[in-house]
C-alpha cells in the first residue's frame, strides 16, 4: 500500500503540458496558450488578438455587404491563418517529449508523466487547423481568381 503524500513529497508544478494544447485548441487564436506559459507580459500574446479580430470583422463584414466586398476578401484569411497557427502551436505542444517539457517550462521540477489529454488535444488540433488552413486557401485562391476574372472582362470592353 502506497502512503498518503506528504507535504515533504516533491509535487510537480509550473504549466501543464496538457492544459497549454487544449488551450492552444480553444483560445490560442487569442493568445490564451502563451499567457498561460509566459504570463501577462508576453509581448506575442498580445499581438494575436488583432488579426484574429480583424478575420471576424471581414465575416461580418461580409454578412452584412455581400461576398463582393473586397475588404473582406482580404480580412478573413487572416482569420484562418491565425486559427491555423494555434492548431499548429497545439500539435507541437501536444506532441513534446515530457522531458523535454519539463527542462523547458518546468526547470528543477521532476518530470511530469502525462496521459492522453495531449493527444487528444493534438487530434483536435490537427482536425480543425487542416480544415481552417484548407479552406483559407479555397478561399483566398477563389477569390484571386475571381478577381482576374473581373479584371480581364474589364479589359476587354
């Protein structure tokens, strides 16, 4: 039988590898894994916010103007690949030896053995970063096709 831990026994602390993928998942298009790794004062978390928001706006945008809205044709791939860049961020974090996790986010902490949290968050992450990375690509392709189009028949005339 096993003893009860005590308030000697060495407990692992510092960023969970699986929270930071899951987190990468849901909010890293915002830079909810960064501020979770690097704290409040990390100078890329708060610069993802703005292209992200900036996609949604081109959404709305778009809702509201039609699909003929140029500007909206530029604003929501930024949205893509930012959602795509979390996704991408959220595999490498899943998929990182826990030794090496821990020398890099948890130095002199002994090595925390995770389970199947961060795979499950790597499959997520590989699912809906493919298909946000593919479809701002039938997106944006489309779009500049369309836009060549345009630009030959006002040519022609």
């Amino acid at each position: 039988m096993t003893p009860p831990p005590s308030s000697t026994t060495p407990t692992a602390s510092g960023p969970s590898k699986t929270v930071a993928t899951w987190l990468s998942f849901a909010l890293g298009s915002l830079g909810a894994h960064r501020i979770y790794l690097y704290g409040w004062n990390d100078k890329l978390a708060w610069l993802h916010p703005w292209p992200t928001l900036l996609g949604l706006y081109g959404i709305h945008r778009m809702d509201v103007l039609g699909q003929d809205d140029r500007l909206a044709w530029v604003l929501i791939p930024l949205l893509g690949l930012m959602l795509a860049q979390s996704m991408l961020t959220g595999i490498v974090y899943g998929l990182m030896p826990d030794d090496r996790w821990a020398d890099r986010f948890t130095p002199g902490q002994p090595t925390r053995k995770t389970g199947w949290g961060p795979v499950l968050g790597v499959i997520a992450c590989l699912m809906l970063g493919g298909a946000s990375l593919m479809a701002t690509i039938a997106f944006s392709a489309q779009r500049y096709f369309e836009s060549q189009v345009e630009a030959a028949q006002e040519l022609s005339q």
